[in-house]
C-alpha cells in the first residue's frame, strides 16, 4: 500500500456539481496507511455542501476496494475562502486553456512524456503509446515539443512538410490515426534550431493554440530531454498535465530520470508512472531473457517517487527497424513488444491497475530468478 494507491482509489470519486475528481480538484488531504486502516480527509467546497453524504460514501467505497482487512476511515473538511477562491480561479484558467484549445465540452487528458536524459527510448514510448491508444479507436493528437531534436514525423512516416492551413490554422497531418505537429515538419533537412527560452515557448504555444486538433480524447506531448523550458512552459499552460517518465533499467539513466519526476511534483503535475525501455533482450534461440542494461532502474524511480511501473519494453530490433521506416511496433499487438504497449494503454485508461507482474511491481524475474 502506498499513498499513491490511496490518491489512484479516490480519483474514481467526482464532485458531483464540479463532475471533477477530487483528487484532481485538490479536495484530498491527509492520507493514511497503514497496517489498520487507510483513509483521507477530504476537504469539501462549502461545509454545508448538500452531497456530502455522497461523497463521503463514495469515497469510501472506493477505499475499501483496495483496504484489505484495513478499516476504511474518511473525514470531511472545508476549505477556507481563500483555498476556494484559489480553486474557482483555477478551474477557470483551465477551462478557458481547454476550450480555446480544442473547443466548449472538451474533455481531452494531456499526456506529457518525459526523461532525464536523451537515448531512453522516449519518442519511442510517445509515438507507440498514441498509436495503441489510436488503435482503440481513440481520438489522439501528438505534439512534438522535441524542437531541437524531433524525430516524431520521421517514425510516424510523415513527410517533413509543412501542414496546410485552413483560416490561419495549421492541419495537423494524420498516420495511424494519429494526428501529429512537429518542429520537423518547418526545419530543411539536418538544420538546426537556434533558439532561447522565450522562443521555444512561443512556439509550443503555436503547436497547442494555433492548430485545428478538434477534440480528441488524448493529446500526447513528446517532451526534450531534462527538466528545461519547454517543460516548464507546458506546466504553466496546461497544468492538469500528466506525466509519464521514461527510463532504461541501468543506474545512470535512472538517477536522471528521477528528477524529471521531481519536477512534476514542483509543478504540481500528477505522475502516471514509469515506463521502462530497453528493459531486456529475448534471446531468439533459447527464449531467456538477457538483462544487457542491468535491471530494477524504473522500479527503484517508482518507489522513490511514490508511483507504479506501467510496463517494460523489451529491447528489440524490428522496434527500431518500425521506427526508421514509419511502422510503429504497437500496430501489431501479437509480438512482445506490441503487446507491452497495448498493456500500457489498458493500463492508462484504467483497464488495468497495473502492467506488471504483482501489486509491488516486482515480479519473481526481477527478485533476482534470471531465466537467461
């Protein structure tokens, strides 16, 4: 049991006026855990607020699916004047963010996918992931905020042209039911970006304002490397973002990859999990499976940042072979690491409540039984 179980139960509870969950609205404090009992205060707009029955019987519902012998204990609260000015003025600023992005009634969930450091296999992640999702007959838009380095046209097979415009809005070109913008699509070939902060801001701006998305059900966002502009820019301006990290099992990479997750947690941006690439080989011979980058990297990040692993991806050729040609490993579910990724996306859209072995995250293979 971790806090994070405890925050990923009660997100299935809504406000019913707000029909937002209250962890998203900031309405959970207080968690405990332990060998007795998990619980919650939870902290309601007004303290005379007619469904706080409600809530409180949905929210402890939602608990003892997850309490085990442990007793289930919720407590109400409210906020004070100024936590519900805070929150009402947020909402706004996101709503208004919301539709003027894709439209009045949109409900897309933005997915930002991050790394410590460059070489992990991120884009990869990024661009497979959305077409899994694409694959389940979701509306997905992909944006490429990789400006130094994108390669996201390049592995989704789309031509590095500039998209045509309609009304003063760029038309985001569409692979594999994705539609995707890219700095890629505006750069000669081999030429690069030259730029500051302020710059690079602008432009993330023009890719998430300035183009005709429509509204689709998620919007994955490539980050760069780091913890650097681009990805305080997207904190700023979409900050119900949520983030995935991106990781290889060896140490170095890891270490990295651990402050791409504090950021989040600066910026007040909810961790998803951590995904691990490049995770093992399996050997065509004998079927073992040999751990080149090492192994228990993306774990140790999840229990360090207090989240789940969502899944390891084998290392394999015909992924990076899918990559260079524009043929994505995730269009084909039956081999491994197609099928690690449609695990990921049951897992995302909470088909699953996990895409690994046990409720640790830690199957027998990675306590040390290795099968190679």
């Amino acid at each position: 049991m971790t806090h994070e179980d405890v925050l990923r139960a009660l997100s299935s509870v809504k406000d019913p006026e707000l029909q937002r969950d209250i962890v998203d609205l900031g309405m959970v404090r207080d968690v405990i855990f332990d060998d007795r009992r998990i619980g919650a205060t939870i902290v309601l707009t007004t303290a005379g607020c007619p469904l706080r029955n409600q809530i409180r019987a949905d929210a402890e519902q939602a608990l003892a699916a997850i309490a085990g012998a442990r007793n289930v204990e919720v407590k109400l609260d409210a906020m004070s004047c100024d936590e519900r000015d805070e929150l009402a003025g947020r909402l706004r600023q996101r709503d208004q963010l919301t539709q003027s992005l894709f439209g009045p009634g949109s409900h897309t969930r933005t997915i930002a996918v991050a790394s410590g450091k460059g070489g992990v296999g991120k884009s990869t992640v990024t661009v497979n992931l959305a077409t899994a999702l694409a694959a389940k007959g979701r509306a997905v838009a992909l944006i490429d905020a990789d400006v130094y380095g994108p390669t996201v046209p390049l592995m989704m097979g789309l031509p590095a042209v500039p998209p045509e415009t309609h009304q003063g809005k760029m038309l985001p070109p569409e692979a594999h039911g994705v539609k995707v913008v890219s700095m890629g699509f505006f750069l000669p070939d081999n030429e690069p970006v030259v730029w500051r902060g302020p710059m690079l801001g602008r432009a993330i701006e023009q890719f998430l304002g300035d183009v005709l998305w429509g509204s689709p059900d998620y919007l994955f966002i490539d980050l760069p490397p780091g913890t650097g502009d681009i990805a305080l820019t997207i904190a700023q301006m979409i900050p119900g973002a949520e983030l995935i990290i991106v990781t290889t099992p060896q140490e170095a990479a890891a270490r990295t990859a651990v402050k791409a997750a504090k950021m989040a947690q600066m910026t007040k941006q909810r961790v998803l999990g951590v995904v691990e690439n490049m995770s093992y080989f399996v050997c065509p011979d004998c079927g073992g499976r040999h751990y080149i980058f090492g192994r228990g990297g993306a774990f140790e990040i999840a229990r360090l940042m207090d989240t789940r692993l969502l899944g390891r991806i084998p290392l394999d050729e015909a992924t990076r072979e899918g990559g260079d040609t524009g043929h994505p490993a995730a269009l084909d579910p039956s081999t491994p690491v197609g099928g690690a990724f449609a695990d990921i996306a049951r897992a995302l859209e909470g088909e699953a409540t996990s895409a690994v072995a046990d409720a640790e995250g830690l199957g027998d293979d990675d306590r040390g039984a290795d099968k190679a």
